[in-house]
C-alpha cells in the first residue's frame, strides 16, 4: 500500500476517478464515520503516523506506526518496523497496542473479526478484539475478504472463490472466478474467468440476477446497485430490473442513500439522483463527492458564466452543500475530499494556505506542515479497501 501524497494526486484523481473513489459509506463498511471527537484521521508525520480528532488534537500512538488503515469498530491496523522487516499489529482510539504487532499478513476487524497470518507458513485464522483465535482456515485457503452480513468470500487456489460463515464452514461452494461482498443479501460474482460477466447470488448460493453485466456494485441502503463499465452506467434494484437504464458517457458512483451521476462525454456535469433515476440535485456541478450517509458533501459549481461553455478546471473552487444542493458554505477550497466523521481533507497545493482538515461548518480544525500524508486508506474505495483483504506491509 502506498500513502497519497494530496500535493501531487489531489485534484486529477478526485476529477477523473470518481468511479473509483465513491468513499467510505458508514453503514456498509464498519468504518468509524460518526461526528463524535475521537473520529481519527491518520497523518504521516517524519516517517510515522499521528491521529487527528474532529477538534484538530493529536493522538500519537505508543509505537512507531509506518503503515496503517483507518479506524474499524475501533480499532486500527498498523505496521509496526521490527528489525528489517514490519509486522502488523491493531491499536485502538487511545493509541494503546492492544494486539501485539507479529502478523505478516492481516485485515482490518468486520463484524467483531479480522483475519492474520503470522507467516507463509502458518494457517490464517480470525481473531476477535481480544486478539483471540475464533476460526481457523485450512492450508488450501490462499486469501479471503471480510465478514459481510454473517459470510465472508474464500479463495481456494486462484481462481475458485466461495463463502464461509463465522464458523469457519464452507456454506457457498467455490464455484467463482470473483466474488464480492454481501450487501442486502446479495453479492456479485463471476463464474466465467473470461467473460467477466457479474450477476447476484442470494444467501443461498442461488443466482437471482442474471450474469450478464460487466461490473456491478454493492447493493445501497435503498435497494440499488450500480452495474456496468465505467463509460456506460445503470442502476438495477434487487429483482434485477433497470430503473435507470445503461447509457453511453454516463458513470455512476454509489453512495448510502442515493447515487453521484456524471456525464462524462461533451461538458462533463455532476448531479445526484435516486436509485429510481429521480434528479435530486440538478447536474450543475463540476464535481460532487458522496455523502456518505452524511448531511453534507463538498462540490464544485459551475458559474453562471461558464454553464454552456467551456470549463477552466483550473479555476474551480469547491464548497459544502447539502442534501437538496444548496450552498452551505461559499466555495473557496480548490481540492477537497468527501467528509468523513465530520471532517475533510483540504488541498490548496501551489496556494499560500497549503494543505488543512476543515469542519463541516468549513473551519479549518488543524493545518498541516508539509511534507505530511494521509493515509491511502482514507481516501479508499468504501466497499473495497485494500484492508478488507490480507495485506502485507512493503517496506
């Protein structure tokens, strides 16, 4: 895993990649994404990693941290340097060590689990908060992903995935070249390693949507998956209908309660629709990033001026709306992430302000002092962190 440097990354990835950055969305992910104080966000610092808080305090762990996820069901995973190699360990909120770093390999906790490895020799296992062995997988078992609703997808030998339960049985067989999450009883899978086409399987293993769709997304609170390439998106609700139908140029990202539309060919536009295709927030938007079950995002408006004509990306500034699209505060930020925990990450590269973490009331909470980092995984993909899977540490 490599850390984002805002400085360099920033604004092309949060323009051109937003297919893929659809971030954090609280309920599905066991991410720790409330408003409460001790939301943390890790910060590269000299090498190593601090934790802000939503009032701009820093937590500094007891050990040195040189990887680390974000926070999950309050704990956070880390990689700790011991002689020339890193294992990894899980510390909590007050920065403690609370499972001692000696896994090679490991994932962050879902659903009261998470998977390590302490070498390539050994069994992986699951291990609750108090560092416990709850399940243990035998050796034919080469990666698995998190719990999700009660199953979590196994690899046997590349490329056979199925499912197991937190008893450590196989309740799915290994039938699939990909298989993804389970999100409102369903989960998209693969069968055929060539075609790549996913479809929907329920609890039972049973194919209940048709595979027939290049891509395919979790299910959202509402009931609605994203399906398709990126260039060509819809939208399908759980009995596999079309509310919004595949169109070309027009991508669709995810979020809690609803879905970020762009169209990407001629002026590209953002808006923000429903799972039924019901327009929520007009397409008048540079960019706009999900809300992640929040009550505010950051987005950029199109001026007036320039609503039918060309757009000087350099000149966008974003600013903070809320679910209806109104302007909360005035746009003044000129990169800015979603809002995670009440909080976002602000990049004024090549600007006297530089790089800051601001409030949803658009105060800024702590400034940082270049050359500080972000950790990658608060900038990952919501159903689809690096973490949800075993990791190891590259030095």
């Amino acid at each position: 895993m490599k850390r984002v440097n805002l400085k360099k990354v920033f604004m092309s990835a949060m323009r051109l990649t937003i297919w893929v950055v659809a971030l954090f969305l609280s309920s599905c992910d066991g991410m720790d994404n409330g408003t409460e104080k001790n939301v943390l966000i890790p910060v590269q610092e000299d090498g190593t990693y601090v934790y802000i808080n939503n009032q701009g305090e820093v937590m500094k762990p007891e050990v040195d941290v040189i990887e680390t996820s974000v926070f999950y069901e309050g704990y956070a995973l880390v990689g700790v340097k011991k002689d020339k190699k890193a294992l990894w360990g899980f510390i909590n909120k007050k920065g403690k060590l609370v499972i001692p770093a000696e896994f090679e390999e490991a994932s962050v906790f879902s659903e009261g689990l998470a998977w390590v490895r302490r070498d390539k020799k050994s069994p992986i296992i699951a291990i609750n908060p108090n560092g416990k062995e709850i399940i243990r997988l035998n050796e034919n078992i080469t990666q698995v992903r998190r719990f999700s609703e009660g199953l979590a997808a196994v690899e046997f030998k590349y490329p056979h995935w199925g499912y197991i339960d937190k008893k450590g049985m196989l309740v799915i067989s290994a039938e699939f070249t990909q298989a993804k999450d389970f999100s409102n009883g369903l989960a998209a899978v693969v069968h055929n390693r060539d075609s790549r086409l996913y479809g929907f399987i329920n609890k039972k293993g049973e194919m209940v949507i048709p595979e027939t769709m290049l891509d395919a997304s979790f299910f959202n609170s509402e009931g609605f998956s994203r399906v398709g390439p990126n260039y060509k998106s819809g939208i399908i609700n759980k009995q596999g209908e079309f509310t919004v139908p595949f169109s070309d140029g027009y991508q669709i990202v995810p979020d809690e309660n609803g879905f970020v539309a762009y169209e990407l060919w001629g002026k590209p536009v953002f808006g923000y629709i429903k799972g039924t295709g019901e327009v929520i927030i007009p397409f008048e938007f540079y960019y706009i990033n999900p809300f992640n079950g929040g009550k505010y995002t950051t987005a950029a408006p199109i001026p007036d001026s320039e609503k039918y004509g060309d757009i000087d990306w350099e000149e966008e500034k974003y600013g903070i709306i809320d679910r209806k699209g109104n302007m909360v505060v005035t746009p003044q930020f000129y990169g800015v992430s979603s809002f995670k925990g009440g909080m976002a990450v602000v990049n004024n590269y090549d600007r006297s302000d530089g790089m800051f973490i601001i409030n949803e009331k658009g105060q800024v909470i702590f400034k940082f002092e270049y050359p500080n980092e972000v950790a990658n995984d608060f900038f990952s993909n919501s159903n689809n962190s690096d973490f949800f899977e075993l990791q190891k540490i590259k030095l």
